[in-house]
C-alpha cells in the first residue's frame, strides 16, 4: 500500500521503517526534517501535505497541540485533492480531540481511525506492537494490511473513534500506576536492608511476571533511565488527558491524581526526558535514600 506518514520520532521511525520492511511504499514528513532521514526504505517529503495522501496516512505526533497544529491549523482536512484513502490517528491524545477530529473528518468525507499502541519504539522496529482501534469498519479492513505489517495484534473497539483513546489512556494509566507501585515498594525494602533490585528480582519472576513489571522494574532495579522508551513527560501528559476525561464523564479518578502529583515532582527534578521508570526516583527521595 502506498502510506503517508507524518511524526518522526521515536515510535514513528520504528513503525514507519517496518511498514518499508514489509513491502509497502512509505513517505515521511516530520517538523523536524532531519528525524525523517536515513531510514530504510522511506522516502522524506517536503511538506505535511504531501504525506497525507495515498491508500492511508499515518499521524504519530506528540500530543494534542501537535496534531492539531499540523492537521487542523495547517488545513490538511480543507480539501482538494490528495488526501487519504483512511487517516490512522495512531497518537496518544485526548477522548475530547477524537470526538472533534471525528468530526471534522465526516465533514470533509476522510475515513478516520483511531490507532493508539501500546509498545516501546524497540517493539515498534519489530512489529509486535498492540494496537487499539475504533472506526468505521470499512475503514478498518481497508487498514488492515498496514495493522497486520505493525501490530502483533489488533484490538477493536467499536465505530466511534474516541472508545480506543479512551482505552489507550486507560491503560497508560495502568502502566504508570504499576512504576508508582515498584517505586514505593522498593523504597519500603531499602529501609529494611533489602535491595529494590533483590526484591525487584523475585516479584517480577514470580506473581508480577508480566511485561511492564518486567520491562519497567528492570529499569527501576539498574537506576537506568536513559535514553528513554516512553518519556516521562509524555506519561504526564496522558495522565492529565485521563483526569480530564474522567472528570467530563463524572469518573473520580483519585489515584491518577497522586500519579499525576508524583510526576509532576519528577519533572521539577529534572527527569521529564528520563525514562517513565524514573518516577520511582520520587519515592527513593522521598524515603531519603538519594
């Protein structure tokens, strides 16, 4: 398939080169020009217009006001020809832009597909990621073959569009909530002469066996928090998009609330460009071990 895909950065290289890897045409635009370069297989474009176009485009931008900036403001959706047979929103933003960009998208007669991951760049190089999906299911089966070429699996979720955001920031909220957990149970066994890394070693062998307790714990136990998979900052800003969203629909959300505390205190420390796993710092200090 012929695909346009715009935002370069971590995720978006590895999953951009592995749609070339598989056999589809890739083109790719980015704000930077230079994180669109040197990878196997795609072509850089010169403009954002001349990404969105083709059998589907790809957005994988950082957050709301990126993809607004570049598919709203920068008059993607506006007309003419060119544009997408399917837009795959495959970025983590708000349930509140879903519903907007899912109407914009009806008005100027673009299939619309939220996309988000879940997966680390590594797991996007080798297209094992789990992808989230909601939209109108010609849309989706006409995106198949894209999904099939990124994602171990793909997940449906129905035909509005914002139901896989709403999952996508539910889940992240989980993850997150699973670092705050490790962060404050090895701060507890340091205290009492047993090492966050000896501890870290049983639970994540044993009753907390699963990726994220693994992956992340891993992490946790070397103090390695760089260079990052999911930047911390990036987890902050979807746990706002949580809280915002749960206090639309009335959903207390009294954990996210401390989460989102605990990261901002990580950011005030210098650590936003650290790994996600570098909130565990916070309880480290907290205890008084660093």
């Amino acid at each position: 398939m012929d695909v346009g895909f715009i935002g370069m950065g971590r995720m978006g290289r590895g999953m951009a080169a592995r749609l070339a890897q598989e056999g589809h045409t890739v083109r790719a635009w980015n704000r930077s020009p230079e994180a669109a370069q040197g990878i196997p297989g795609v072509t850089p474009v010169g403009s954002a217009a001349e990404a969105f176009g083709g059998d589907a485009a790809i957005t994988m931008l950082a957050d709301d006001a990126a993809l607004e900036s570049v598919l709203v403001s920068g008059g993607l959706l506006d007309g003419g020809a060119g544009r997408p047979g399917v837009h795959l929103g495959m970025s983590t933003i708000s349930v509140a832009l879903a519903e907007r960009l899912t109407a914009i998208h009806g008005r100027a007669g673009v299939p619309y597909v939220s996309a988000p991951v879940f997966g680390r760049p590594d797991v996007a190089a080798a297209g094992k990621l789990n992808i989230v999906v909601a939209g109108p299911d010609a849309a989706i089966g006409a995106a198949a073959p894209i999904l099939d070429a990124m994602g171990a699996r793909t997940w449906r979720y129905g035909e509005e569009p914002k139901r896989a955001n709403a999952v996508k920031l539910a889940g992240n909220f989980m993850l997150i909530a699973a670092i705050e957990a490790m962060g404050e149970a090895c701060a507890f066994t340091e205290k009492h002469d047993v090492t966050g890394a000896d501890f870290l070693d049983l639970m994540t062998n044993t009753i907390f066996a699963a990726p994220v307790y693994k992956n992340y714990g891993a992490s946790i136990a070397a103090s390695r928090y760089e260079p990052p998979g999911f930047g911390l900052r990036l987890g902050a800003k979807d746990i706002r998009l949580a809280l915002q969203a749960a206090e639309a629909a009335g959903v207390p959300m009294p954990f996210a609330s401390v989460l989102r505390d605990g990261l901002i205190e990580a950011m005030s420390h210098g650590d936003g460009e650290k790994d996600l796993s570098a909130l565990a710092e916070v309880s480290a200090r907290r205890s008084g071990r660093t």
